[in-house]
C-alpha cells in the first residue's frame, strides 16, 4: 500500500514539495510560473547571440517560462544554420551548374528555404510573430520563496541566521554588595 498524500498545509508548515509525479498526473499545474530559461553551453555564437535577443524579448513581455527552452535552443539552432547557408548563398550564389552544365539551385538555397519554414513555425510557437504575440499569454511572475513564520524551513532559517550572528555576551551583572556591612545597626534598634 502506498504513502497516503500528504495536505498541501503540512509540506508548507515542513518546508517541502509536494511529489512532482502525482501533480503531473492530476494535471493540477494550469499555469505556468515565468523565468528566463537557462541557456545550452553548446550554442555558437550567433546562437547564443539569438538566444539573447529572444529571452530579452520574451522577459519584456512575460510570457517566457523555463519550460520553453528546449524550443528557444532549438529556434536558435536552426537560426544559426540559416545564418550559415545564407552567408554560403552569398559567397557562392543561389544557382550553380550540374554536370551537364544546366542550372539548378544550390544545396545551401534549398536548405535555407527548407530552414526558413522551420524557422517560421518555431517563431509561432515562441509568440514572436505579430499573430502570434496577441495570442502569447502572459505567465505568473517568478514565485518567490517566502517562509511561513513557525514553519521549519523558518526556523531553520532562523538559527542559520543566528549561526551567523551570534548575540553579543551579555555583560556581567556586578557583585552585590555586603548587604550586612551597609546596615546601620542604630537605626534598625531605634
């Protein structure tokens, strides 16, 4: 028999989540938080470039989650292809001669064209075509973390806090005084 599930009031007094798997399967995720994305280290430089200019563009208008960065990598991916095929079509030309002599159009023309077609379905998809951008709706912002006062990540947060600075040493409380020499013994007869 499995773990019965705990309430969503007890992981927030414990400081912990609930089990991704079983939201997943209740689809109780409806929307999703905003973030910038984190971007692959595998990206060239135009890529990287375009993966820039996207995130910015995409954060502006809030409708960007880390969910969309495997689209955004592979939009910039191909972008860079593109960028290449085009500076190939430039250098070398959009037709070239077969054997025969007859002109036909370049590997890198008709890869650039079969690119482009990508290109423009990953820009739908991203919210970054005019169409597209009044459908793109806006995501929560970022949650932020707070700590529920009396919870355990509160007061392990707490004492960490407390680790760090610990209090000043009170100072010393004086002696007290010989109480029994300062009594004037006339005056306690009279």
């Amino acid at each position: 028999m499995s773990k019965p599930r705990l309430a969503p009031e007890i992981h927030e007094l414990c400081g912990s989540a609930a089990d991704g798997k079983r939201d997943r399967a209740l689809n109780l995720s409806a929307s999703m938080d905003g973030g910038r994305p984190t971007r692959p280290s595998h990206l060239g430089k135009v890529a990287k470039k375009e993966w820039t200019r996207c995130c910015r563009l995409l954060m502006q208008r809030g409708t960007v989650t880390k969910a969309d960065a495997a689209c955004l990598e592979l939009y910039c991916v191909l972008y860079q292809r593109h960028r290449l095929c085009l500076d190939e079509i430039d250098k070398n030309g959009m037709f070239e001669a077969d054997a025969d002599g007859i002109r036909v159009e370049s590997a890198a023309s008709k890869l650039a064209t079969k690119l482009s077609i990508q290109l423009r379905a990953l820009l739908v998809q991203l919210g970054l075509t005019p169409s597209a951008r009044e459908k793109a709706k806006r995501v929560a912002p970022p949650k932020s973390k707070e700590l529920i006062p009396g919870s355990m990540a509160w007061l392990e947060k707490q004492e960490a806090e407390r680790a760090k600075n610990p209090p000043p040493d009170p100072e010393p409380e004086p002696e007290p005084a010989d109480l029994v020499a300062d009594v004037d013994e006339d005056a306690l007869l009279d």
